[in-house]
C-alpha cells in the first residue's frame, strides 16, 4: 500500500446487514474533497460494486491490490462526478 | 453477503444456523405464505441463539391500517428481533408510507432493524409497485429493503423483475445507506445471478428445505451447509458468476 493519508477506513469483510458501499456513503461522504479512504472487502462482488460505486460518485480508485483473501481498495475523494469510459465501465479490473 | 433461512419453529433455526446461516427469518407459512408467527416461537428463537445469528421477524402483508401494525413491530421489537420486516401489497405508496413511519417510531430506543419489503410479483395483486421499495425505505427512514414474492408456485424473483433492474435497486439502496436483501424462490442455480446483483442477504427457504418442498418439507442443516458452500464458491470467484457476461452499463450522474 501507498504512503497515502488514509482519513477513512471501512472493513467490509466483517458480515453485517450494510455492507461497505452503505458505509462509505454515511462516512466517507461527510469528508473534504481529496479525502482517502482504504476499504477491505473479502470478495469479487463487493470488490465491483465499490468500484462501480466510485465511478457513479466520480470518486477516484488509485489503488485497488488484491491481498491473500481480501481486496483493499484506495479511493481518492473527487468533488464532481468523471463520465463512463465505455459501457460497463466500472466493472473493469476484476 | 448474508444467508437468510425462513424457519417456522426452533427445530428449524436450530437446522439453519447448524448449517450456516447468518440470519433465522421466522415466519408462518400458514398466514398467505410469508406470515407473522407467535410470539413465544420468536422469544424461543431468540433465547436459543448468541447476539452475532440474526433474528428477524416478518410480518408478512400487513394491513392498511397504521397502529395496528406499529404495534407488531413494537412487540418483535421487545422481543429481540434483530430486524422486523414490514410487507406491502394492496396497499397505496402514502399509507405505506406512513406505516412505515410510524413503525420507525415505534422503533424508538430500540436496537431492532426496520425493514421494508415489497412483492416482486405485486402486480398478479394489482398491488404496489415493487420497484417503489427503495424510495418508501428513504422516505421513511428504514434501515434496510426487502424484495420477496409473494407466489409460491415454482415462479420466483426473476420471473418478474430482471437482472439489471434488481442490480439498480440494490445499488441506489446501498446508496441511500440501507441493507439490500433478496428472496422469493431462489434456489443454487440462480446463485449466479444473485452473487452479480450482490445484495447484504439473499433469503432462501424451499432450497434447504427436505425434499426442496418449502410447505411440507423442513430446514435441513446439510441442505443450508450445501447453499452456503456455493455462495461461497461464487463469492470468492473460485467459480467466476462473470464469466461470459457483459455486465450492464451503469448508471452515471449527469
């Protein structure tokens, strides 16, 4: 992982009824533009939602690394939204 | 993701958890298939398991009628329901509003979970729009969303609602802070499709039951452990539920 400041992080790999995308909206969304948040989640899904998640937030992925059984993602804070690269866009990087 | 077990009595929730269940779903089958169970079968469900196994308790279609069932949802509170769901059909978008609301009331000082489930195949009851769950759940400030069938005639959810409308669903409820769950007659080969939809809890109960017979068959704890083990194969992508499919465009904000 990056030296990044980390201002946010949620564990999505502990099995609760709101998962990690439900967290970061109430948490990480309350955070200034630039903002970092790791997130650790234990499956492919997940992993995609998250990052289809960021897109349609125009948030930014700037390290997603796929660590023994879990994935940990660095999400950057951006202020407004990055159009789609292409149809499924978003679902890449699997 | 979650596995949620729809059980009828102890015996059941005993078989669910026994083989991996995270949640005991208690409910009648003999109230219109999803309905209420007694009280002393909830307390009995909710003494025998520690905190971390779920309980939820449906209240199936509820009527139109507010304080009647603010009281249930009161009384599955002080019972230690995890989570009470509250289920709509003939009923219009304001008064399940308000239902909903005043549910969220009664809830108060409560650690209990209030649920609002809509019918996938709603319109067979020229019921509510099934699709309006996410926007009664803002609305009223629900914790989470349920979308069920109500049917149980071999139909299930995605007989009557598609794979990229459900996946729309679940994503603007993730958005709006809610858990997402997803039941109605799933069964392992629909597993695929779930795990891309990705819902917090996907609800079985036929597809544990002996015999795959929801009505006359019982929970059984090796059937549980047989769902859970492929959930988990699809989840961790040791069978890849991607594999050949374009996955559909998303929605961006303009």
């Amino acid at each position: 992982m990056t030296s990044t400041t980390v201002a946010l992080t949620v564990d999505g790999t502990t099995l609760t009824c709101k998962g990690a995308i439900a967290k970061l909206e109430t948490e990480f969304t309350g955070l200034p533009s630039g903002s970092v948040a790791r997130v650790v989640l234990g499956d492919v899904p997940s992993r995609i939602d998250v990052r289809a998640w960021a897109l349609r937030k125009g948030h930014r992925v700037i390290e997603d690394a796929h660590r023994g059984d879990v994935f940990e993602l660095l999400i950057a804070k951006q202020g407004r939204p990055e159009p789609p690269s292409g149809a499924g866009a978003g679902f890449g990087g699997r | 993701m979650m596995l949620m077990v729809s059980v009828q009595n102890l015996d059941e929730a005993r078989e669910a958890v026994a083989g991996g269940a995270d949640i005991v779903d208690v409910k009648n089958l003999r109230e219109m298939m999803v309905g209420s169970n007694f009280p002393p079968v909830v307390r009995e469900v909710r003494n025998a398991f520690p905190k971390h196994i779920h309980v939820s308790v449906t209240l199936g279609v509820v009527p139109n009628q507010a304080g009647t069932v603010a009281m249930a949802v009161y009384g599955a509170a002080a019972l230690g329901a995890t989570s009470v769901k509250v289920g709509f059909i003939e009923t219009d978008y304001e008064t399940a509003l308000r239902i909903l609301r005043e549910s969220r009331r009664a809830l108060e000082g409560f650690d209990t979970k209030l649920i609002a489930a809509t019918f996938a195949d709603s319109h067979l009851y020229h019921g509510i729009d099934p699709t309006l769950v996410v926007k009664l759940g803002k609305e009223s400030k629900s914790d989470g969303m349920l979308i069920d069938t109500l049917v149980k005639d071999g139909r299930n959810l995605f007989d009557f609602l598609g794979e990229h409308q459900l996946k729309e669903l679940v994503l603007e409820a993730k958005e709006a802070g809610m858990s997402t769950a997803l039941s109605g007659t799933l069964k392992i080969a629909n597993l695929h499709t779930l795990v891309r939809i990705n819902p917090d809890i996907v609800g079985v109960r036929g597809a544990v039951c002996t015999r795959g017979d929801r009505e006359k068959g019982a929970v059984d704890s090796a059937a549980v452990s047989v769902l859970r083990e492929e959930l988990h194969q699809r989840l961790t992508g040791k069978v890849d539920v991607f594999a050949g499919v374009e996955p559909p465009a998303l929605r961006v904000p303009s």
